[in-house]
C-alpha cells in the first residue's frame, strides 16, 4: 500500500491550520482510497516521524511525502533531508521519497494566478 504525506511548517496559531485540514478533507473525498496525513516540521502535530508512523501502522510500504511550501527554503534544504534521514533508519521498511516544494510547480504557480485574476 502507497500513501502521501502532506508535510508544512507549523504555525503556534492553531488557524494556521486550516487550510491543511481543509485540503486533507479535499484530498480524501477524491481519493478515499489512498491513505493521506498530514505532518509539520514544528510547533504543530503530527511530526513527520508520527505520520510515517501511522502509515507504517496501516501497513503502507511507500510513503510520498508532498513539502506543502512556496519554495525551497532552508528548512527545506537544510532540515527536511536530516528528517528524512532519520525517520528512513526508523523505518527501514517503508519506501520514503519526496517530492519538491508544491510552490515549485507551474500548475500550483498558475493556480496562484488564476486566483489573482478572479479577486480582480
């Protein structure tokens, strides 16, 4: 079994996270059939050494993990892979890999605009 990992920041305000919620709800509703959880590099739960764990107690054997960033910033560049690392000793039987940052791809940045031109 496959499943996803939507990893973001983390924010100490819990509205923050909404959104996040709101796009598992979505994500679910379309794809009931494919196991999706969220992670936050801090201040937030799950970590992502708790989502991987939920997916390894579900019995997924790969993991895509989805950076839900605007770029590649340092927590990405720096923090992420040492992350990565780790929780790929702590499971050494699930399939881990990543994706790059959602803001890096040209659907996400022409959704962007798209919705600048409906606020017009």
């Amino acid at each position: 079994m496959k499943g996803i990992i939507l990893f973001g920041h983390g924010a100490r305000d819990a509205r923050w996270r909404e959104p996040f919620d709101r796009l598992i709800s979505l994500w679910r509703a379309k794809h009931p059939n494919v196991l999706v959880e969220l992670a936050f590099l801090e201040l937030m739960q799950p970590s992502l050494e708790e989502a991987i764990a939920f997916h390894s107690s579900a019995g997924a054997s790969e993991v895509l993990i989805v950076p839900v960033f605007f770029g590649q910033g340092s927590h990405l560049h720096d923090d992420f892979p040492v992350l990565l690392s780790a929780c790929r000793e702590k499971f050494p039987t699930i399939i881990l890999s990543a994706t790059p940052a959602v803001g890096e791809d040209e659907a996400v940045l022409q959704a962007i605009i798209d919705f600048s031109i409906r606020a017009l």
